[in-house]
C-alpha cells in the first residue's frame, strides 16, 4: 500500500478515475474527495470513488498522505493557497492539469516553502465526457502520464507520485514544464480549439439543423472533443496561449496550401497529402 488517505479535490472523470484505479491495485486505503458540484460528489460516493466526502479542499487535504488536484486548471492557484497550511511535512501534491508553466507558477505562488512537495503530472487521458458518471478504473491503463519534477522536489517524492500512477496502469514520461506545454498545444489543444470551433461554425448557420440532420460518422468522429468540458478548455488556451497560436499559425499555413491544391484543382497534389497524412496517422496508431 503506497498511501493511507489519498485526498481528491475536484472528483470528475479524471480525478475519479484515479481514485478508483488506486483503490483498484490496493494502493490506498481511503479516498477523500472534495468538489464544487456536490451532486456530482454524491455520485463518487455512491459509485464507490469516494470513502468519505469532504465540505471543502482543506478538510479534504487535511491528513492526506496523497492529494491530487483535478481541477480546471484557472483554479490551483486557489487551492494551494487553501490547502498549504494544513498539508502535513510528509504530505505530496500532484496535479491532473494539461498545462504545466501556469500550474507551476501558481504552486511556487501558493505553497511557499512547501513547493517541494508538489510533483506536478498531466494524464494524457480523457474522454469527451466529463464529472463522476464517466469516471473509470481502466481510463490510464497503457497510457502516458507526464511528470514535470521539480528542482526542489526529493528522488523519493518523485519516485511516489510515479508510483502512484503506475499504479493506475500508466506509462511515465518525465519533461520540462516548456517542452510540455509546447508539445501538448500541437496534439491536443489546437485539436480540441478547431473541433469546438467548426462545430460553432456550423450552429450558426441559418441551415444548421438541416446540416447537422446529415452530418454521419465522419463530422462525429471529427468534432467528438467538442463535448468536452468548456470551462476546462477555457482554462488551457488561456494558460497557454502563446504556444496555441503558434500552432494556429501553423496550421493556418497548411491549411492554406490545401486551399490553393483546391484552387488550383491539383488533384495528383490532393492525392498526395492524403496518401502522406494517411501513412503517418496509420503509423502512429499501429506504434501506440
């Protein structure tokens, strides 16, 4: 058993998956959740996420071993600042969030001299769904989790916060927060920004229950990270804005090149892009 209390605060699909992953590989022996919906907590409880519910962060780091923050990411700063006074000398925080410089800054912010004990991580998991309901023992199983260490953080504090999420079957890569935000802009979040934008797009035409009534498999498949969480996604383009534009502008480019194959109407250039972009999307699937 790696912790006795493992305190969540913020009991969604993600951080209600790993408390049940933990409970899952008897990696812990409580699990303590607090949130701002408290239907939503409720539902952890009744699920079997949740041992015990807690009215607020403090109470819920209070004594925890392991407290893992699964909030949007606009509201860590926040929540170090509540939970600092009552973490214990052994206590660890770790962290759910998809950017890691603002979250970073935040705990340097708020937890003062016990920034060595917050070893700051993103699952790279998810699902269009969000809140308990969706939550699941399997979601990290064989998948990445990313740890971004700290200067100040001990080998043995590193060491069980990735212990933690190998236990929920997870893979473990270790990055530097700038490279991680860079990185994730590319492959997640300017995927998430154009999904939500064409879906926008599309509802404000005159037509657009008439398009949607024909849009089949490939608009949803397309537009699938739509569903997801609107204040979470706020809060990532905000935190990393300056590497999201960069990949706008990328993409803007590329896309811009297709306009002119279509202009121009190269269908051998068509061809070619799809043939390219399928061997690399094929590529990729059949490696992960």
């Amino acid at each position: 058993m790696l912790f006795e209390r493992v305190a969540v605060i913020g009991v969604g699909l993600i951080g209600g998956s790993f408390a049940l992953a933990l409970k899952q590989a008897g990696a812990c022996a409580q699990v303590v959740g607090a949130g701002r919906n408290a239907e939503n907590v409720r539902l952890a409880q009744e699920r079997g996420i949740l041992d015990s519910v807690a009215p607020d962060a403090v109470a819920a780091a209070h004594g925890a071993d392991l407290v893992l923050i699964a909030a949007p990411v606009a509201q860590f700063a926040k929540i170090f600042r509540e939970i600092a006074p009552v973490l214990g000398p052994k206590a660890l925080v770790t962290d759910a969030g998809s950017t890691k410089r603002d979250v970073i800054a935040a705990a340097r912010s708020s937890l003062g001299r016990k920034i060595a004990q917050f070893v700051p991580a993103h699952p790279i998991a998810g699902a269009e769904k969000s809140g308990a309901a969706a939550a699941s023992a399997e979601l990290f199983r064989g998948k990445r989790v990313i740890l971004t260490p700290l200067a100040e953080n001990t080998d043995s504090s590193v060491r069980k916060v990735d212990a933690a999420w190998s236990a929920c079957g997870a893979r473990i890569t270790r990055m530097e927060p700038e490279a991680h935000d860079a990185l994730l802009a590319a492959v997640s979040h300017l995927p998430h920004l154009l999904a939500f934008a064409l879906v926008h797009e599309i509802a404000g035409r005159e037509n657009s229950a008439e398009l949607f009534s024909f849009a089949a498999g490939g608009f949803r498949d397309f537009t699938r990270i739509a569903s997801s969480h609107p204040e979470m996604w706020r809060d990532i383009c905000s935190a990393n804005t300056d590497h999201l534009l960069i990949e706008l502008s990328r993409f803007e480019k590329r896309l811009a090149k297709v306009r002119a194959l279509l202009e121009q109407r190269d269908a051998a250039g068509l061809e070619k892009l799809f043939a390219e972009a399928r061997a690399a999307r094929d590529k990729w699937i059949h490696s992960s």
